[in-house]
C-alpha cells in the first residue's frame, strides 16, 4: 500500500473540538480518490498532514512503509521535494520567482527535474505563454495552475491536490483533471484530490466523504 492513514485524530492548537476523529483509509499505487466534505469539515488539516505538514495528536500515516508522523522538519520536506507534491488551496506560490522558475522549484530541489516534461506540463496547463511573468502579474486561475504544474513536474509517487480546479471555468478545470488522471495512468502515482464538485468525484476511482471529523466511503 502507498499510503495507510491509522487511526488519526487532531485538535488545532488552541481548538475546542477534534478535527479528525479516528480517521483510518488507505490509497493504492495508482488509485485516484477524492475527498469531499463541508467548508470547515477538516479536508485541508486531512491534506496537510499526509503531507507531513502537520503532526497528528494521534494515530499513524505510512507512505511507502514509513511513518511519516514523525520526521524531522528536514527530512518532511525531503520527502516533499521528492515523492509527495502537494497543491495548496492558497497555491504558496515564490512571488519573486518568475512562472518559469516556480513550475521548476521543487522538481530542481529535488534532482528530479526533467526539461520536457516540464515544457509539456507547462503548455498543457496552457502557461507557455505566460513563463517569464510573476505571480503578481497572471490572474488567479493562472496562479492555480502554475501552482498545478510545479506538482506535476516533479512526477510525484503521491499528488496532493486541494482543491485544484475551485478558481478555474469548466474547461480548464476538465483539463486540469485529465492532466493529473493522466499522470495516474502514466506513472502509477496516485491522486488525492479535494473537490467540493460532484462531477469531479465522480470521474475519480474512489470518493471519500468526511464529515463529524470521520471518514466515510461514498459510492459513486
Ligand atoms: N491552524 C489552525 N488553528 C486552529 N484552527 C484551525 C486551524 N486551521 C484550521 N482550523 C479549523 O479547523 C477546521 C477545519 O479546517 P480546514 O481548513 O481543514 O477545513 P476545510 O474542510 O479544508 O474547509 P474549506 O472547504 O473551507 O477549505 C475549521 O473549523 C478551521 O477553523
Ligand atoms: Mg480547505
């Protein structure tokens, strides 16, 4: 199993109730699931600690056999520059790095950047144009996907995505979903998407619902 989420349970500090309660799934090499939930319901606390972002008061998450519950923040973000990318909801992009350089940033950090890789990421996502312009200078929905390609490119074991497609119209949205299913398929990565859209959880392997702080299976 790529990833197992045992038992997870979280407070924020300072929190009254529980975030996560008890939280337990797994994903496979491969497998595509999406997370839904209500605006609060805890998908992005969820997200950052598969990223290893975040600690869990409790329980346990292994990705590859490893708990990575428990890595220093040096080796955390390691393992972000290598196997895991992680799309924010509030992007995190370099502001003083051009679009060329933050699509390249975390792939070069870590030795895993491939220029034709990244120039096809880069014109699918339809950023060829905008390269050597700054975050300040391209429009919120070209943030997001410029913030989508530098996941991409590093061709990630686990694609961590939080809502990637919330600030784009439809057809950059299905765009942006065949990219990362493609990547799925290609690679054997797997996805882990937060979507608050339907039709998007539809199209993924396996839909999880959280809600009370719980995890539930949703057939689709
Ligand atoms: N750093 C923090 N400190 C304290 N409370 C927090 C912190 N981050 C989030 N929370 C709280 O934890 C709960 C879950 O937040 P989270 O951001 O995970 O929700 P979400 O499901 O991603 O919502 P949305 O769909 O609006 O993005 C919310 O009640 C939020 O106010
Ligand atoms: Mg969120």
């Amino acid at each position: 199993m790529l990833l197992t989420v045992k038992g997870v349970t979280h407070r924020h500090p300072g929190g009254t109730r529980d975030v996560l309660r008890d939280v337990s799934f797994e994903v496979a090499r491969g497998e595509s699931v999406a997370l839904t939930g209500e605006s609060g319901s805890g998908k992005s606390t969820l997200l950052h600690m598969l990223a290893a972002l975040d600690h869990p008061l409790r329980g346990c998450i292994e990705f590859g056999g490893q708990d990575i519950t428990a890595l220093s923040d040096k080796a955390a973000s390691q393992l972000r520059r290598s196997h895991i990318a992680l799309v924010f909801q509030q992007f995190n992009l370099v502001p003083a790095l051009s679009v060329a350089d933050n699509i390249a940033l975390h792939a070069k950090l870590g030795q895993r950047f491939d220029a034709s890789w990244t120039e096809e990421v880069t014109a699918r996502l339809g950023l060829s144009e905008l390269v050597g312009r700054y975050p300040e200078q391209i429009s919120g929905g070209q943030q997001q996907r410029v913030a989508i390609a530098r996941a991409l490119a590093l061709r990630p074991d686990l694609l961590l995505a939080d809502e990637p497609t919330g600030n784009l119209d439809e057809t950059a949205s299905a765009e942006v979903l065949r990219l990362m299913l493609d990547l799925v398929q290609d690679t054997g990565c797997a996805l882990f998407l937060v979507t608050h859209s339907a039709a998007i959880a539809a199209r993924c392997a396996s839909h999880l619902h959280l809600s009370g702080g719980q995890v539930r299976v949703q057939s689709t």
